[in-house]
C-alpha cells in the first residue's frame, strides 16, 4: 500500500486481539511491514476491571512484537469518557501504571505526564470524539487526530497544535488506511513522541473511513474473533 523508503509513516490508531481487534500484536507487526508501514501504535481500549494488572499484561505483548521485529511499536490505551475518547502513548512498555484513581481527562492527565507520555484527542471529527470540547481540554493534550476528516467541523488546522492520523484499524485489511507522516526519521520511541510533540509530522488519508468500517465488520465472522480467549490479554 505504501512505498516509505522516502519518509517516516506509522499508524497512530490500531487495534490488537487485547480488546476488539482481530490479531495478536506479533502479527499485526507482520500485516504492517507487508503493507510498507515504518510502525503503529496500538491503543488497545481500557479494561473497566483490574486496569493496571490488564495493561502491563498487554504491554508485555507489544513489547514482544517490539523485539521480535526491526519495527516501531508504541504502547498505548484508549479511553473513553464522556466527553470524548482520548489515546495515551507511553515511551516505554515497563512503566509502574496506576490508573486506578483516573476519572477524569484531568486525571489521565497528570497520569500521561508522569511518564513523559502523549495525549492524544482520538478522532475528534466522530460523535465519540471530543468535537468542539477541544477548545476545553486544548491545554492537555499534545496533538488530535484528525481521521476521518470532516466537512462540517474542520476547526483543528485554526489551531496551534499537532495533527497526526490513524486507522482505527481492527483488522490487517485496514492498517495503514490513515497515518503520520514524520519530517524527520526518529531514532527511539521517545524520538517518535518528540516529534509528534514539536508538530514535525502531518497526517495523510489513503482511505475513506467508511470503507474501514466495513471491511474491520468482516472481524465478527472470523472464528479466530468469534472464540478468542479472554484470558490472554
């Protein structure tokens, strides 16, 4: 799908076996590299039980698909609120989480920081996104993602901070539908997150989002979803 020699892309938004999506970190790594992605970040949502016990779990799953591969894999979770969905990305997979005390996107807040984190509004454009509240909660967040776009609302280039894109994919047939484009190669994982923090990326559109509802639809017939073991994130 994509030819990267030139620059820098990952997908800012996917989805593992860990909550709703179809595979296993591991070969979500292999689906991105065929498709000619330099990485992906995988937000996998938030449990509502046992969040820090369930969220290193999943981290040590990405960390293997991290090492197993010559490949960018940041860790993350999405989160719901009532305002709006938010993604945490983290620079390291062995962080010491508590999230137990998180109730608020002020809360998730001070958590990100302490780590030297990303806060990024999920697609902001989507009724599950942060819409115009992005004005409230600008001062927290270091970047929107801006897929899929929207006619209607398309205040986010009026202002001064980082836009990134992501697929939101469930399955590999959607990887790399939207992604981040980097000025500039980083060299770590926390080069990736300063990067995106000092706006030296831009997002790109391959695919209407649309197409990526339906085709991510087709996940609910696999058997490898239909029977997945809750256990293993």
């Amino acid at each position: 799908m994509h030819d990267s020699s030139d620059f820098f892309v990952i997908d800012m938004h996917v989805h593992s076996f860990c909550s709703d999506g179809l595979h296993s970190p591991d070969a979500l790594v292999k689906y991105a590299k065929r498709k000619g992605l330099n990485g992906i970040a995988i937000v996998d949502h938030a449990p509502k039980v046992d969040i820090d016990v369930i969220v290193k779990r999943r981290f040590k799953l990405y960390k293997h698909a991290f090492d197993m591969n010559d490949f960018v894999v940041l860790p993350g979770i999405e989160f719901s609120f009532p305002e709006g969905h938010l993604l945490a990305i983290f620079p390291d997979f062995d962080c010491d989480f508590s999230f137990g005390e998180v109730s608020c996107i002020g809360d998730l807040y001070g958590v990100v920081k302490d780590f030297d984190g990303l806060l990024i509004a999920a697609h902001i454009y989507r009724r599950s996104g942060l819409r115009d509240k992005v004005l409230k909660y600008i001062d927290y967040l270091d970047a929107l993602e801006v897929y899929p776009p929207s006619r209607r609302f398309n205040f986010a280039k009026e202002l001064n901070i980082p836009r990134v894109a992501g697929s939101d994919s469930h399955t590999s047939l959607t990887l790399g539908f939207a992604v981040t484009v980097f000025r500039n190669q980083p060299t770590s994982i926390y080069d990736v997150l300063k990067l995106i923090k000092s706006g030296e990326v831009y997002p790109l559109f391959f695919k209407p989002y649309f197409l990526r509802r339906v085709l991510d639809c087709f996940r609910w017939f696999s058997p490898t979803y239909i029977f997945k073991r809750a256990d293993v994130c």
